[in-house]
C-alpha cells in the first residue's frame, strides 16, 4: 500500500462503493445515505434506506445483508480494520 492510501480516512472509498452497491439493489436510490461512527480501527456504518426498500437491502432469510457485510469483512482484511453494517429505515 503507497503512504497516501494510508494517510487517507481508511473508508473514504468503502462508504461511496457501498452506497453505489445498494443503490443498484433499491427502487428509491435518492433515500440511501450511509453513515460511520469511528471505533478504533472499527469502523460502524449505518445504512439508511427508504422503508420500502429494507427487504430488498435484506434478502431473503438475509442473504443481500450477508453479502453486503462479507464485501466489507473482505475490504476490511485488506486494510487491517473491522467494519460493521447496521441497516436502518430512513
């Protein structure tokens, strides 16, 4: 990893891939906002959807949400840091 990478706030690029992820899962794209409160090296994002989209974000028996957070388990590996996903109405 070159020092900017490092320098830069570890999710600057986690939260606008994410939000892109489930903005393309959602049929009101306009309501997603993600928020991150900061733990250390944990990082919790808070994902905010419209409510009737929370299904959709979910998946059956959880299977999207589970998805979702494996992408930020493996992104997380990569930086040495630890994401949570808390999904939220709006």
């Amino acid at each position: 990893m070159n020092d900017a990478h490092q320098d830069a706030h570890p999710s600057d690029d986690v939260v606008p891939v994410l939000a892109e992820v489930v903005r393309s899962l959602v049929d009101h794209p306009g309501a997603v906002h993600i928020a991150e409160r900061q733990r250390g090296r944990n990082t919790v994002l808070t994902l905010k959807v419209d409510p009737r989209d929370v299904g959709q974000v979910i998946g059956r028996q959880g299977r999207t949400a589970r998805a979702l957070r494996a992408l930020l388990e493996a992104r997380g590996a990569e930086e040495g840091r630890s994401y949570g996903l808390e999904i939220r109405r709006s």
